[in-house]
C-alpha cells in the first residue's frame, strides 16, 4: 500500500474508518511541524481547501515566545490569523500514528498570496527563478542524531546532564552497535517507506549514539517536505520507544556534531546541467558559475545554514565539520564537496548542521548559486590538501553575531528573497542572540561561582 494518498483515497480510506485524523500542518522558522490534527471528515469538508492560524506563528523563537519588533505581526498589528493551503500533493499516511494522515500547506495572507517570509515560499521563489532558465533542482539532506536511552521527560527533568547515549563508543559504520538500536532504526525506516518516503539507509555514526539516516534524493521542494516529516517522524517513533533523540548540531563539547549535508544539482529537463561529456573535468559551465556564485555567498547566507547560537559550536577543526568555505573533489575537509559524474555529479555543502531548516537552506544554496550565474562568477581551482590547516581561504563565520551581520549587508540575499525577508530572519536571529547572550550558563556557575 502506497502512502501517498489523494482525495478520493483518503475519502475511501475515512469511510472504511481506516483514517479518522488529518494532521494539517506547515513549517515554521525553526523548521518545525505548527499545526492541527482534524477528523477525517472535517478535513474533507472544509480543511482541504485551507485552515486558519495566529500570523504570530512566524515570529515566535524555539520557547514560542511572540518576539517584538517583526513588521509582518505583532501586538500593535492585533496578531491576526493568516491562511494555509494544504498541497494537496504532500498528502500521506503516517503509519507510526494509528488512522493518521498528513498534510503539508503553504502559508498565504487572506488574498491567497504565499507570504514571502514563509520558509516553503522561499524555496519555490529559487526554483521558479530557476524554471525561468529551465532548469530545475534535485536534493538530498542527510541527517546525522544522537539517540538516548533516556525518554524526553527524563532528560528534561535531568536538564539534560549525564545523559545514557544509546551507544557507548565509537561506532561510525559498526553494525553490531548499531544493531543495538535497530528496534528504533527499523521502525523509522519502515515508517518512512510505508508513508510514501523512499530511505536508501541509516547507519552508524562517529559518535556514541550517532545515527545517520539517507532518503533518496528529490526534486528540491519534495525533498524539503521529506525532510521536515522524516526529522518530526524520528522524534514521535523514538518517544513511542521511550527514547529521547536530538537534532542539535553540537550537544556535547568532547563528542561529534550533528550535520546536515546537502546535496544539490541542477536539471535540464532529463538531462544533468552539471554534467559536460566533452570537458576535461567531465563539468559544464553552468556547473563552475553556479558552484562559484555559492562560494562566494556562503558565508552572507551562513545564518540560513546554521540558524542557531549552538550551530557555530559544531565549526570545530578535524571534525569533519568544514571552518573553511573552498570546493574541492571528495575531500571531506572542505566546505563545498564535488563528488559523481554524469548523471550523479553534485555538490555536497557541509555547512549545515542537523539543526537546520531545510526550506531556508535549499533556498539560500540555490540562490547563491543562482548570482554566480547571473554574474558569471569564474570558479577558481579546486583545493587539495587538508583545509582546516590553511590560513588563505575565506572562513565559515564562527558565530551567530558575525554570521547575522553579513547577511544583513548582503546585496545579493536581497535581491533573491527581498529586503523585508532578509530584515525579517536577521530580526529573529538577533533575538536568539540576545537572549542567549543574557543567560547564565552551567559553565559559567562552575567557573566563577566560588572562584570568581
């Protein structure tokens, strides 16, 4: 049984009472599922066209607190409702939730126009600027997790000290480790399967505990609803176990980061754009201006690929977590790596951590690249070496406050998603910033509590 459903599916399915519950939902700033289970038949009546929710949904931080100071809602503006419009195409079972649907929507002011601060909308903006040239995206994200023996409650309860990771070594490509978890594994993976989400694998990685799970690469909006539902799937199928699992990009000094690495390349209908069969290096033009325009913009767009205070803590060297933003062919010590040929030729950038929101960073590696072609930026040669060591390359910006500062002058993030976007994201990066900056951390108690 397939897990994508249409409408007349689920409508047979509601009838025979095998769906009673539409989970009708859309993907807030920090990636993350906002939205409202409804029956069945409600949906079929009426949530199928669009539901209703507080416009402050896209203002609100990681707490849920309504942030001051957003243009698009606020108290002044009454905090009103917008609409979403579930695409209809994004509708499947979730098999790890009995008689439970999804579906994913856009998010439209009462004119049906997609706000444009809405992380869905920013992804198809790139890729209709791409349709524009004819070209279209596929993508992949693998997602890396630290999985606990611990449930969320406890761990809170805990405030998350002396956590039992679910391994307890090294284990990058260990199977009998990982066969420790398997029970959890197995059901993610089925899970996904059976809801319409084709996985090619999960398997161990570098730190205790570590997963890593690969779905197969999509078309660039198909991916990111991919993503969004596998990372919220993962969570729910862990919590049903009693298991607690983390996306933070760095929950722990002395152990591995969680990234995000994102695959990209681009389509002439059938054809690979970035594949050239007559070129030396078997790449086309358009391959070197778009790769070139993504080094060039990296670092502007970093708080687009690492969102929060926490995600510069990942930029560590010999960590295989990139602090420096040069390409190069299947080096893992690069920001930007080239790896395929023909069909399977792609960029793999490894700046991102497994904290990101797929939407905003598909969006801002697409619209990098999307300048370097408008500009025709030269790409320049590829590096060889270990790139942690090198002093002559542009840096990965190592915090959050840096990170918000380039983005805020980027000529080019603005011309892509608009100055109301761009001041928008730098508004709620600043927030996370300040009250980050206000709180006093266990480090510090320890630190200066007696000594100080």
């Amino acid at each position: 049984m397939s897990g994508r459903l249409d409408l007349e599916e689920l409508e047979e399915a509601v009838a025979a009472g095998e769906i009673d519950t539409v989970v009708a939902a859309f993907t807030d700033m920090q990636g993350r599922l906002i939205g409202k289970r409804v029956t069945g038949r409600f949906f079929l009546e009426a949530v199928k066209d669009e539901w209703h929710a507080c416009d402050y949904l896209l203002t609100v931080d990681m707490e849920m607190e309504p942030v001051p100071g957003f243009k698009s809602a606020s108290w002044d503006r009454g905090y009103g409702d917008f609409v979403v419009k579930p695409d209809l195409a994004t509708l499947r079972r979730t098999p790890w939730l009995p008689g439970t649907a999804l579906v994913l929507g856009d998010v439209c002011d009462h004119h049906g126009h997609e706000l444009p601060h809405s992380p869905r909308a920013m992804l198809k903006r790139q890729l209709a600027r791409l349709a524009e040239r004819g070209l279209s995206a596929k993508m992949a994200s693998e997602l890396e997790f630290y999985v606990f023996d611990d449930d969320y409650r406890g761990a809170r309860e805990r405030r998350y000290q002396e956590l039992r990771t679910a391994g307890w070594y090294i284990e990058d490509y260990h199977v009998f480790e990982t066969t420790k978890r398997e029970p959890l594994l197995r059901a993610v993976r089925n899970g996904l399967e059976a809801a319409g989400i084709p996985v090619q694998e999960s398997k161990g990685e570098w730190g205790p505990g570590q997963e890593e799970l690969n779905v197969v690469y999509a078309e660039a909006l198909e991916m990111a609803d991919r993503h969004v539902i596998l990372k919220n799937a993962v969570k729910e199928i862990a919590y049903a176990q009693g298991k607690a699992v983390t996306f933070m990009a760095k929950w722990k000094k002395d152990l591995a980061g969680s990234s995000c690495h994102i695959h990209t390349s681009l389509w002439d209908g059938e054809r690979p754009a970035f594949a050239d069969p007559g070129d030396p290096d078997g790449v086309s033009d358009l391959f070197r201006r778009f790769l070139a325009g993504q080094l060039a913009h990296a670092a502007e767009l970093t708080p687009f690929l690492a969102p929060n205070v926490n995600s510069y803590k990942r930029f560590q060297a010999a960590s295989f977590a990139p602090t420096n933003i040069v390409w190069s062919r299947d080096n893992r010590t690069a920001g930007f790596r080239v790896l395929g040929q023909g069909k399977g030729s792609r960029i793999e950038c490894r700046i991102p951590g497994a904290d990101v929101n797929p939407y905003l960073a598909f969006a801002a590696l697409l619209a990098a690249g999307l300048a370097g072609i408008e500009q025709g930026l030269e790409l320049g040669p590829a590096f060889t070496g270990d790139a942690y060591k090198s002093q002559e390359v542009p840096s990965v910006p190592r915090t959050l406050h840096k990170a918000l500062d380039l983005l805020q002058g980027s000529a080019m993030a603005r011309a892509a998603f608009g100055a109301d976007v761009v001041e928008h994201y730098v508004h709620a990066g600043r927030w996370e910033q300040a009250q980050y900056d206000a709180a006093i951390t266990d480090w510090e108690l320890v630190r200066y509590f007696e000594r100080g």
